[in-house]
C-alpha cells in the first residue's frame, strides 16, 4: 500500500528517483523506488478468462490503486512524468519544486491518471491510513506534491534499518560521524564565498559571454549555495600552501572546465587577455589548454593567524600569474558592475593588477572531501 505519511521525514517515506539524463525535464520519465526494487506504480487486472488486460485495480475509494511493486513485464506501469504551475520554472527538476504527477493509462487511449494524496481513510488491522490513488478527473490541490532532496549519505546511512534500535544506531552515526578534515585535500569539492557581498563564485554551462572570448561566464550568484557554486580544487601535494598551484574545476558540467583568463591571439601569437564588459581582465570557466588559458592559481592569506595549510573557512585573495606581461599577478576580484545576458542580470568577476582590497578577498568553503 502507498498512503500518506507523517509531517516529518522517515525511512517510509524516502524514495529514490530514477530517470534516464542527467537532470530531468517534462518530457522526462521518471520513476520512484522504494526499497528491494520496488516502485511507485498501478498495477493491471487481469481477472478475466482471456488473460488480457482489461482494467487496473481499484482501491478502496473506487479510485485507480497505488501500488510499490517490482517491475514487471505488461504488470504494472511505472512511468511518470511530472508537471508544475510554477511561473518561475527554471526547466529542470529542482528541489522543494511544486509538481503533479502523471501516469500514461495504457488501457484507455490518451488518458493520464494523476496522483492524488485524499482525506479517505483505510482501516488495515487496527491501523488507520490516508489514501493515495490515482484519478482523470480535474487536477486540484490535493494533487500537488513538493518533491525535496534528501542528502545520499542520509539515504546511505538509513538504508536496511530493521528496527527502532537500527534506527537509533544510524542516527547517532549521522549526527556523531567524522568531522570534515581540518585541511583542505587534492580533490575536495569547495565554495568560494566572496567576503564583501557574501554572494557564492559560480559558473552555469552555457552562460556565455556576449563579448571578449564568449567564454562560460563566471559570476557571483546567490548567498546561498547551489550546483552552480561548487567547485573541484585540484593540485599535486597532500595540501595546499602558499607556493601551491591550484585549479578549480566546475563541479557540475558536461566537460572538464577550469577557472581561468583566456588569451587572445594575433597572427598566431598571444597578444593579450580577453576584457571583460567593464573593460577588466576577463575570467571564464573553459577547457584547460596548452597555450590557450591560464588556469593556475595561487592563493594567500588574509589572516596573521593562519596555519599554513589551506583549511576550510580561512580568508583568501587568488591570484594567477600574467604571461604577457612578465611578473605580473592578476588577482580575482568580484564587484558591483552588472552585465545583462539573455535578459537576466549578473554581477561581474574578473582579474586586476591594482591595490589589493577588501573586494578581492574569499572565503573559501569545505563541502564534500574526495
């Protein structure tokens, strides 16, 4: 039986989503599995002398039944697909997204049944549950559902509980499991807050500017974190020191992209770097190439205090060396000039080689170690 749960998050109440891309669309179909490879389903009826499939089950309130069963041949179907209402749509499947969701009737041509959570009660021993059917009748509010993302380690961790014991287990492991390392490692997923504004480095794949190198942009984005804030840091030591070389990776994105500045060529020669819109150094995210970009950072501290090492939390400025122009460093800066793209606003990151001040200065942030 699948029914409506309690208000709070519980290992019956956790599924794990399946579909075939990497993020999923409208078109998209998706399925919901809950544990032994069971899925969120309706199932055929097949009572009649012929064998053929005639109808689904009906559930107690005469709805179409809701099931979680093993996937079966001409069985069950298990295929849906998700709608939303929402005008601020971002056309990928996002966490706390409102949605409906639907099933293609496969008995009757062009129908779809939506998933409705109702206030019918079921009596099944001495317990009482809160029906979920199907329906093809008008699509209201008892048909939304907030579909939310629960950390995989949580799901790891909770996964063939048995018992209120397992369960006391595993939450004490959670909440007391091994802290994040006091140093940052070769491979560690960060964030680089920016210190003045509070706003996260990010970058979005196919974000591209609209003039210099038509790179993928880099910008500072929100004040709180999401997958266009997180980064891969990279080099050849245990840990990072002054005289480290680092690369940032973008987390998420289709290629191997790096934070860097791009060179400009004339007559196969490398004359300059690109300009960004406010007519700075520009600083992109692109493939990192022999003779193409600059992709090698440095970081320093901002804190007398510091231990050395590159830890999580510490107050940094980056800076990458100019090629052009000998001895020269360009330091990351993020600032107030906006640059419109597509309609939308961005506040601009570049490279400048003037006085060091507060707008150069990050936060750099431990999220995930390798």
């Amino acid at each position: 039986m699948v029914f409506l749960g309690d208000t709070e998050p519980h290992h019956t109440s956790l599924w794990k989503i399946k579909f075939d891309k990497d993020y999923a669309t409208i078109d998209t179909f998706v399925t919901l599995q809950q544990r032994f490879d069971k899925f969120l389903g309706i199932r055929y009826d097949y009572s009649n002398y012929y064998k053929r499939r005639e109808n689904y089950y009906k559930s107690p309130s005469q709805n179409t039944e809701v099931s979680c069963n093993v996937i079966k041949e001409n069985d069950n179907d298990n295929k849906w697909r998700f709608d939303t209402n929402d005008l601020n749509y971002q056309g990928c499947l996002k966490s706390n997204d409102i949605i409906t969701l639907s099933i293609k009737n496969e008995i009757v041509k062009d129908r779809y049944e939506f998933l409705r959570g109702h206030d019918f009660q079921v009596n099944i021993g001495k317990e009482v549950y809160e029906e979920v059917v199907c329906h093809n009748k008008g699509i209201g509010v008892n048909d939304n559902w907030c579909i939310e993302l629960i950390e995989k380690k949580f799901l790891d961790i909770i996964d063939d509980i048995e018992s209120l014991s397992d369960l006391i287990l595993r939450f004490n492991k959670l909440l007391i499991g091994p802290a994040l390392s006091t140093n940052i490692k070769n491979g560690s997923v960060v964030a680089l807050k920016h210190v003045s504004t509070g706003k996260y480095l990010s970058t979005i794949e196919n974000l591209r500017y609209e003039t210099g190198s038509k790179s993928q942009m880099v910008y500072l984005g929100g004040s709180e974190l999401d997958r266009s804030s997180l980064w891969i840091i990279k080099f050849d030591k245990d840990f990072a020191t002054t005289d480290t070389y680092i690369n940032l990776q973008q987390r998420f994105g289709k290629f191997d992209k790096f934070l860097g500045m791009r060179y400009y060529y004339e007559y196969s020669a490398r004359k300059y770097y690109y300009s960004s819109p406010s007519n700075h150094l520009e600083v992109s995210c692109n493939i990192m190439k022999k003779n193409y970009s600059d992709n090698n950072w440095r970081f320093d501290f901002c804190d007398l205090n510091n231990q050395g090492y590159l830890k999580p939390n510490d107050i940094i400025t980056l800076s990458t060396k100019n090629e052009i122009l000998n001895d020269r460093y360009e330091y990351l800066r993020g600032h107030d000039y906006q640059v419109t793209i597509g309609g939308e606003i961005y506040y601009e990151v570049i490279c400048h080689d003037k006085v060091i001040g507060a707008n150069d200065n990050w936060c750099i942030e431990l999220i995930e170690e390798p």
